[in-house]
C-alpha cells in the first residue's frame, strides 16, 4: 500500500511540474496589408464636430496680420548677404540682447545663424503668424556662446569659404577680389583676437551643426530660453512694415 501510495505521489508531482512549465512561442510569420486611406473614405461627423472649432481657432491666430511686407524678402538675393538672412539676425540681436544684458549685464556681440535654417522667403503683402511659422517651422532656440579669438577667427574663415549667405548681424567682413580676408569690425570696432565676443545663434549650430565646429570651443553658453520662431512674431507685432536690404555688413572688394 505505502509502494502504490509513493508511486502516487511521484506520478502527480510529475505531472505538476510538467504543467508549471511554460511553452515558448515562435513567430511563424508576419503578415500585412496596406489600407489606402483616400477621399472615398467619409469624416466621421462627430470627430469633424469636436475638432473643428479648434481648427478655426488656431487659424484664425495663424492667419492675423501682424505686418505688411512691400516687396519680397528672400533668402537668394545675394552672394555673401541676403535680405531674408539680414533680417532674421537683426531680428535676434534687437529682440534678444534686452533680455541677455538683464540676466548677464553683458550685450551680445553679433549675432550668426545659417541660411538653411530659413526655409522659404517672405512673399509681399500681408505677413501673419503662419508666415513665422514657415519661415522658421523648426523649434530652434537661441543660445549665447561665449567665444575666445581664436575660436572667432575660426568663425570668420568658415563664412569666407562658405558658398551661402548665412544670416549675420553685429559684425562687417571684408574680403579682396580673391577672398583674402582685409578687416573685421565687431560692433563698429576693429576685430581684436585678445577679447571675448558674445555670440547669439541657435542651439543648432552650438552642436556644431553646418560644421560650425568652433562654436564647440565656446568658454561659456547661455540659453535665453527663446525660440528663432518667437523672436520673429514678437518683432513682426511691434511694426507695421517690414523691410530689409542687401547692405555691407559682408563684403568683397573688386
């Protein structure tokens, strides 16, 4: 009786470690299918209801007039500085500088972006929200970099080499018939390699983003928590007309 019993015992013991085991499952296949989603699919009248207002809503603020444009302000109209670029980087150092002079007490230098970041021109007539927005759609900040002489000559070189005319403001480069450079002015001043300079650009570039490398070598960074974006609705609000010309602040000597 206690052998049958024993044998019992080992035949649900068994058992159970047998079920307490788990299966591990294979993926055979994957299998797929693509729904064309196109006008013959109807809105569904509920969602429509419940999202239009905020639609309007947002373009109704996108599509405000905040100025008005004359003629066209593109980002090509020039070979070492263009009328969209002049005006996004005086945009940055008139709208940014206040607030970096009252948490530093320091004034920006000048200011460099890149010409990609301006991603289309801003056509004659009316300039709104949604022209900002198209403008500059991505969310790009503006930083201060805090650069050594070495690290601005550096700068310097780069946009003399550069085939594109990226947005600069605070600072005048002259070059001859061949490109060698003649003089730098900073703020009106002879470029002096034993200063500092503050320099306003975007969290982009401090990457080192466009191969502007020597804004890595920066001494010290601040961010003045500001979108490219912002900066540009700000200033379009507080003017009625909106103008910008190819002027000298890059030039070559003939």
């Amino acid at each position: 009786m206690i052998l049958k019993n024993q044998h019992f015992v080992i035949f649900v013991t068994t058992l159970l470690f047998t079920s307490c085991k788990h299966s591990v499952s294979k993926v055979d296949t994957i299998e797929g299918k693509i729904i064309k989603i196109d006008s013959s699919y109807a809105s569904e009248g509920t969602i429509e209801a419940f999202v239009n207002p905020y639609r309007e809503r947002i373009n109704q603020v996108l599509d405000s007039t905040l100025a008005y444009a004359p003629k066209t302000i593109s980002k090509t109209d020039g070979k070492y500085n263009s009328t969209a670029g002049n005006l996004m980087a005086d945009i940055v150092l008139e709208e940014v500088n206040p607030i970096f002079k009252s948490r530093t007490g320091k004034d920006i230098d000048f200011v460099l972006l890149n010409h990609g970041g301006i991603r289309t021109n801003i056509s004659k007539g009316n300039i709104t929200t949604r022209t900002a927005y198209e403008v500059m759609p991505f969310e790009n900040s503006v930083f201060i970099a805090e650069l050594n002489g070495t690290a601005v000559e550096a700068l310097v070189s780069y946009l003399i080499q550069s085939t594109k005319p990226h947005p600069i403001a605070g600072i005048q480069i002259t070059v001859d018939e061949n490109k060698n450079l003649k003089a730098v002015n900073i703020q009106g001043k002879p470029f002096d390699k034993d200063k500092v300079y503050f320099v306003a650009t975007s969290d982009y570039l401090i990457t080192g983003g466009d191969n502007m490398s020597f804004f890595k070598e920066h001494l010290s960074l601040t961010n003045v928590d500001y979108l490219l974006r912002n900066t540009l609705i700000d200033y379009f609000s507080k003017k009625d007309t909106i103008t910008s010309v190819v002027d000298d602040r890059f030039i070559q000597e003939n």
